[in-house]
C-alpha cells in the first residue's frame, strides 16, 4: 500500500491504491477530517486484457484508435447501480471507499493502456496503413461523491482542487512511455452522448499527437514565423480590445465566444499568460480560473434555461514536442442549437469537415453577456 502524501501549499492529502484488479486509484482529499484510504476492492474482476491499436489512414495521415473491449463498457446503468458512486455495503464500485472528494482511477474500459501487446507494423494486405499498439493511458475523474451534483454546482474550492489535480495528472501522465498528449476533458448531457450521469471527467494520455493539436502547432507556427508573436495572445489581444464577443474576464483569464465557432454554443477560457498547460498555472491563476469558470458555467445553464449538455475541453502543449507555440485555454461547447434542437453533424461537417454554424458568435456572445438571456 503508498502511503498517504500531503500538499501543504493545496490543502490536498493524496493517497494511491490499487483495485481489484490491478488498476491504480488515487483520491486527493480537500476536507481535513477525511479518513484513511484503506478501503479494499472486494470485487471478483477479471484481469485487464485491452488489446486497443492504432492505425495511420493514408489518405489523411490520420490515427484511428481500435478498441473494441469497450463495446461491453457500462451504458446508462441506473442511479443505484451508478459504479462512479462510492461502494456501500453488498454494492461494491469502483470507488472502494464509503465517500470521498476527488477520486482518479484508471479506464476499466480504456482506449489505450500501457500493457497493450505488439501490433504488426502494417495492416495485412495493406502496406500503405501502418499499425502500432495502442499504447497510452485513460483515467476517469470523479469530481463529487454526489451523484446528482454537477461540475457548475461544485464550490470553489471543490473546483480548485480538480484544477490541481488535473495539473497532477497532467505532469505524471506526460512521463508514461509512449504518451504524446494529454487531454483532460469533461462530457455533460445525454444529447453530446454521456452514458454515465456521475459528475466526472475523462483524461486522454494519447500515443500520438491529435490531429487537432497537430493543426494548431503548424498555423502557430506559421503565424510566428510571419508576425514574430505567439497567435493567441493577438487573438486575445484582439478580443479584448473589440469586446463585442466577450462574456467574462477577471485579472488573469477571459472568457469569449471565438469569431470563427463552429458549435452553436462556444466559449474559449484563455489565461493572459502564455503557459503551455495546467501544471505551468501558478497557484493565483488557478485561483482566479476557478471563479470565472463558474461564473460562466452558470451563463451557459442560464442560456436555457436548462442544464446545457457540453464539452469542456482543455487544449494544452503536447509532452514533448512544440511546447514553445502552445497557449493553454479550455474550451466549452455545446450542440444545443436551441434549448430544443440539437445540432448533428451532417453532410458538410462529417464528410468534408466545413462546419456551418446557425447562430453567429456575436448572437450567442450577447446572450451570455451578464443581464443577458
């Protein structure tokens, strides 16, 4: 068993076990008075088999993921069978403890894992598309023991301590063998697909850079080369200056709707210093995101009048490769293109990738706006 470590300069006591069935868990208590973590998983779990690969399109230069393990993974269990609840007696869960604050385990079902075997270097008959292990990490992060509770309603200190453990997280994932990007994200709401109703979020450590991040890297790059600046801070220069899309700002973030959304509801959160991601955040940052973020959680709820299905997504610097160019911000965006309408993703946005937004940004920006709605 690891013994307990304790932040003095978070407040946060974190403690490292082990289930059944080998996957680590870690909880990062906040409240002083939290017990010892020495519940053990009494669970009869098959050992972990994941036989996750990836293969290159060669008409994109794409990675694709094949995981197929996880067509058994859980699905929309009932409130009292939820397996992110704490365990109770005859009920065990994933979370071996009778309550807790934050909790970080490993994917029982995951789509890429350190133990994966070897892959053959291409797909059979098809030279062209190369093949590799799908060899990663995926940690599921519970924000609350309270099932019914969401990420908007957490207290600020609550909230403080996931952005500290998601900088955790963040740091000891970018030194996993293999890992080329980590991405934390949070999935809200039935209609953007989540299966599992418990407030928690999802942590990608990825072997290989996204195609979205890879896109980012070359325009920042070439926008460096032609202007001699970082991208974003013109960007949030720019935002700023005009005002017309911006929902929030404090003294170290803001919070606006990009000029060029492709969602019909988005809001990019960006820190007025470069930092490549979470852990580079001094603790008055953090401090500050904490409080805007859920001031604009709020707006997003408000817009309405229901809770908004979303997903927060934090874009952060690779683990090793462009850091330099990389400009932390998280990213928040919903499909709900009225408070009853969803917005799929068609023709032109799935075949071609040319999304096409029913709403402007200055339309929603207005909205979100305090006194708005």
């Amino acid at each position: 068993m690891a013994e307990p470590t304790h932040d003095s300069s978070s407040g946060i006591t974190r403690t490292s076990r082990r289930l059944a069935d080998g996957r680590e868990i870690i909880y990062f208590d906040d409240t002083p008075s939290a017990p010892a973590r020495t519940a053990v998983d009494t669970r009869d779990l098959p050992e972990q088999a994941p036989r996750s690969q990836v293969r290159r399109d060669p008409l994109t230069g794409e990675w694709v993921a094949m995981a197929t393990h996880r067509q058994t993974r859980t699905y929309k269990p009932p409130a009292d069978l939820c397996p992110l609840c704490p365990s109770t007696p005859g009920r065990p869960t994933e979370v071996p403890e009778s309550s807790y604050d934050v909790v970080v385990f490993e994917n029982r079902f995951p789509s890429f894992a350190t133990g994966v075997p070897g892959a053959p270097a291409v797909v059979d008959g098809m030279p062209m598309v190369p093949t590799a292990p799908g060899r990663g990490r995926c940690e599921v992060v519970c924000f609350t023991s309270e099932h019914t509770s969401s990420f908007g309603s957490l207290s600020p200190s609550r909230v403080r301590t996931v952005v500290d453990v998601l900088a955790d997280r963040t740091e000891a994932l970018n030194q996993v063998p293999g890992v080329e990007q980590v991405f934390p994200f949070e999935n809200r709401g039935e209609e953007i697909g989540v299966t599992l109703h418990h407030p928690h979020g999802q942590i990608y450590g990825y072997p290989f850079l996204t195609p979205r991040t890879a896109r980012m890297l070359d325009v920042a790059a070439s926008y460096h080369d032609e202007h001699g600046r970082m991208l974003m801070g013109d960007v949030l220069a720019a935002e700023r200056a005009a005002g017309a899309r911006v929902i929030a700002s404090s003294a170290h973030w803001t919070a606006f709707v990009p000029a060029a959304s492709r969602w019909p509801v988005q809001v990019q959160l960006v820190p007025h210093r470069q930092v490549p991601d979470l852990p580079a955040l001094s603790a008055v940052e953090r401090d500050d995101f904490t409080i805007l973020y859920l001031d604009v959680l709020g707006r997003l709820d408000g817009l309405y009048d229901r809770p908004l299905p979303y997903v927060a997504a934090w874009h952060q610097a690779p683990a090793r490769v462009g850091r330099h160019l990389c400009w932390l911000h998280l990213e928040v965006f919903s499909v709900l293109r009225t408070a009853d309408k969803v917005k799929y993703l068609a023709g032109s946005e799935s075949g071609m990738g040319v999304w096409i937004n029913d709403v402007t940004p200055e339309q929603i920006a207005e909205r979100l706006k305090p006194g708005k709605g």
